[in-house]
C-alpha cells in the first residue's frame, strides 16, 4: 500500500509540474499571437473556474481525485482557454474596428455566446456516457470524464460573465493606445 501511495504522490507531482508547463506555455504563445500580455491574462483567469464544478461533481459522484480525474482536469483547462481565445479575440477585432469598449465586449459576448456553448455542450453531451460508466470498462474513464463535465459546466457559465467584465475592468484601468 505504501508503495501506491508513493507512486501516486509521484505521478501528481509530475502532473502538476506539466499542467504548470503548459499554462506557463500557452500563456506565453498567447502573449506572442495577441501581441500583449493583458489579453491572456484575461483568458487565464478563467481557468480556475471550472476547478468549484470538478471538485462539486467529483464530490457527489463519490469519485477520488486520481490521476485520470487530474488528466480530466487539463483536458477541461483546454476547452476553457479555447473559449476565453474566442471571446477576447472578438472583442478586440471589433475594437480595431473602432467600436467603443462596452459595446464591443457586449457585441462579442453575444456574437461568441452561440460557439462557446456549441463546443461546450458537444463536449459535455458527448462525455455523459463515459461520465456514467456505461458498458464494459465503463468505470475505469469514468472519472475523466466526470472531471471535463463537471468543470466544464461551471466554467461556461462563470467564463461568459468573467472574461467581458475582466476585460472592461482591465480595460478602462490601463487603456490601450492601439484601440483610441
């Protein structure tokens, strides 16, 4: 048992290590295609919005945060920064446009709402049978995909309000020169 125990101590540790990598990466092509380090900082802060909805499903599912939960977890990190891509992305073209700020997030919040809920309900809808482990084997991806329901449900929600009021708040704090 106490050999398990380790081993799993161990495979958390590299798992953390690498989703931190990879933030730490993907913040950093974001910064380099956006042309701006506030704008994936933006997008980055809704990461830790799906962690309450994992936490919550796992919670209620009796389902142990394990490594395939945790591989869950980067998966869902994923579908978020594609949607927060989406929204800040929109925004800005329209900002370039020379619409005004509030509009332009307003516009874009609409415009991407359709996209953003498209992707994540395929996503959700497409992982319940898994989440429920059905068939043979069924329990054994179970809580990956518990993982990817759960915090992709919540991070939706809380993502389509937390980015556009980020990005205003951001915004009318330290403005842009490139947008006047």
């Amino acid at each position: 048992m106490a050999g398990q125990i380790a081993q799993q101590r161990e495979t958390f540790t590299g798992l953390i290590f690498a989703t931190i990598l990879a933030m730490m990466l993907v913040y950093m092509v974001m910064a380099a295609q956006f042309k701006s380090l506030v704008d994936p900082f933006i997008i980055m802060f809704s990461i830790p919005m799906g962690l309450p909805g994992v936490l919550l499903i796992l919670f209620l599912t009796g389902t142990t945060l394990s490594t395939t939960s945790f591989m869950g977890i980067i998966m869902m990190l994923g579908i978020v920064v594609s949607n927060g891509v989406l929204l800040v992305d929109y925004t800005n073209v329209l900002r370039r446009r020379g619409m005004a700020l509030r509009e332009a997030v307003v516009l874009a919040s609409r415009t991407r709402l359709r996209p953003i809920l498209m992707t994540s309900l395929a996503t959700v809808f497409g992982l319940l049978p898994m989440a429920l482990g059905l068939g043979v084997g069924g329990e054994t991806n179970a809580p990956l995909a518990r993982s990817v329901v759960g915090g992709l449900s919540v991070s939706t929600i809380l993502t389509l309000f937390l980015i556009p009021t980020l990005y205003v708040i951001l915004e009318e704090k330290f403005p842009r020169k490139v947008f006047s």
